[in-house]
C-alpha cells in the first residue's frame, strides 16, 4: 500500500463530501415566501394591482413562492366581501388557508394593503401558524378611522352602501355582524361605546380590559414590524391610524403620538419592546392612499424587507 496517496484519497473524498454538502445546502434554500392581502373594493388578482405587486416581488426575488389571499371562492366574491364579510370570519379562513398551504410551512413574509394590514395583524395574534417574519402594512389602519372620505375600488354602489350603513349607526350590532369597515370604526368622541360596541379593533388592539397576552407575544415575535404612511392620504382618517397613533380622546382634531398612549406606555402589544429592540419602523412616502411607484416598492418595500 501507498501512505501517501491514501492519505491524498482521503483528502479528496472530504472535500468532495464537503463541496457536496455545500451545493446541497444551497440548492434546498429558498427564498422566504411572501403572502399579500388587499384592501376594501380590491381582489386578489387584479392585474393593476395586486396582480402588479405580485409581479414585481417575483421579478426582484428569484424562485420566490407569492400567495395573494382571495377571500372567497372568486374574485367577485372576494371585492364583496372586502365590504360585507365579518372581519373575525375573515381572519379565521385566512388562519385555515395558510395553515394548510405546504410552501408556507417554514414561515413567511406578510404584506397587507391598506386595511390588509391589520387584518394581518390579526393573523399574526391570533393564529401565527405558520409564523410571519417581517409584517409590512401600507396604509394600515391600525387605530381605525372617524370617517371614510374618499372611498377606493371600481364600485361607487359598494362604496355609497358601506357610507350608508357606517351614518345609520356603526356600532348597532346587525351592522357590525357584517360591515367591514364598521368593526374597524373608532370614534374617540364616544371611546366606551367603541370598545363596547367595535367587534373587531379593540379586541386585536389589546384595549379591553382583559388583556391578551397570546396577542402581545406573538407580536413581539415579530422580526420586523414596518408601518408605511402616506402623507398626502384623503381616504384613511385620520391618516396618523397608519402609524398606530389617533386622536386624543374626547375631540377629533390633535392626535396622540404613539410613544404617549397608554398601548404604547403600558404595553399592551409589544409595541413598546418592538421598538426599544430596533424592530418598530416607521416609514412614510408622499401621495394619496396606496400611490406608490414601482420603483419605490422595490427599492424600500423588496429590497428592504422580503429579501431575507
């Protein structure tokens, strides 16, 4: 036998393994895959949309898995029920859909469009399974909204009907059984009728008086929240509920900053922790609700955050 080429065998056949392993390694990694929900009068898979967004995230992340929640059995169904679903029915289906979908197993990044956001949110508090990573909101209403001034989508009649039913009575119970934006509606001129009356908001904002403290973990199990606002925004008011702040209770016109609110100084979320941790983000871009161009979702939404 031959020492020295035994050795030198012995040598190759580690590197070969090691090299093996390595091609292995990063042919199974993926890229973490992202799940998008849109807002009130959209779809799922409108190609102007969230079809667009779609596309932009699959041509800036090679190989990456994009799951646009339809909220329904089609599109029609799914603009109808961004109006006329109960926002806790909503919620649960979705926790169902993605539990049961393989490519998410690992986790994933979540995305959600104006009131997408907080209906992600949602997700993440009440279910997060699998766990979402970074949650990014644009034009989340996170403290909800005193007033629906410009209302977005195609449809004028879902729009008017939805208005109609929010000045009859937000909080009567029939209504808030099935009118979407009303289980967010938040009127700080009447604070105890909201949280008695608001079937949704304040129960996913930890602001009744038990507190959640499955809600609270699971939001500081967050990687990265980001908050977008737009600053020229005419269809969120106030547009400030984009950044988790609202009004002052009592009055509707000075706004209480974040950091001063009682779920901010008391915790009720992890908010708090998020952002002593460097994981709380504020960003802001001009334009009115959901105006973005192409180049700046790539650039801080892409770039930024689903690409890790």
């Amino acid at each position: 036998s031959c020492p020295a080429l035994t050795a030198t065998m012995r040598s190759l056949t580690l590197l070969a393994c090691l090299f093996l392993a390595c091609f292995a390694s990063a042919a199974l990694a993926q890229p973490t895959p992202v799940v998008i929900w849109h807002g009130m009068g959209d779809s799922c898979c409108n190609p102007f949309s969230m079809g667009r967004i779609v596309d932009l995230i699959q041509q800036n992340i090679n190989g990456v898995y994009v799951r646009s929640l339809e909220i329904g059995s089609d599109w029609i169904q799914d603009i109808w029920n961004s109006w006329f679903m109960n926002v806790n029915d909503q919620v649960a289906y979705v926790c169902k859909v993605l539990k049961s979908d393989p490519a998410l197993r690992g986790g994933f990044h979540a995305v959600g469009f104006s009131q997408g956001g907080q209906f992600l949110r949602a997700y993440v508090e009440r279910c997060n399974d699998p766990p979402v990573r970074n949650l990014i909101t644009l034009g989340g209403q996170h403290q909800g909204v005193f007033g629906l001034p410009n209302c977005p989508g195609p449809n004028v009649t879902l729009c008017e009907a939805a208005r109609e039913l929010l000045d009859y009575g937000a909080y009567i119970p029939w209504i808030q059984s099935f009118q979407v934006q009303a289980e967010y509606w938040h009127d700080p001129l009447n604070e105890a009728l909201y949280l008695a009356g608001n079937i949704f908001l304040p129960d996913i904002n930890n602001a009744l008086p038990n507190k959640n403290a499955t809600y609270r973990r699971n939001v500081m199990g967050l990687k990265n929240f980001v908050m977008v606002k737009f600053l020229q925004d005419m269809v969120v008011q106030p547009r400030d509920s984009e950044w988790f702040e609202f009004y002052e209770p009592g009055q509707d016109v000075v706004i209480q900053p974040l950091r001063s609110s009682k779920l901010y100084t008391e915790d009720w979320l992890g908010l708090k922790v998020l952002d002593q941790t460097g994981r709380l983000h504020f960003l802001s871009t001009p334009g009115n609700h959901l105006q973005f161009s192409d180049k700046w979702f790539v650039s801080t939404i892409i770039q930024g955050w689903l690409k890790n």
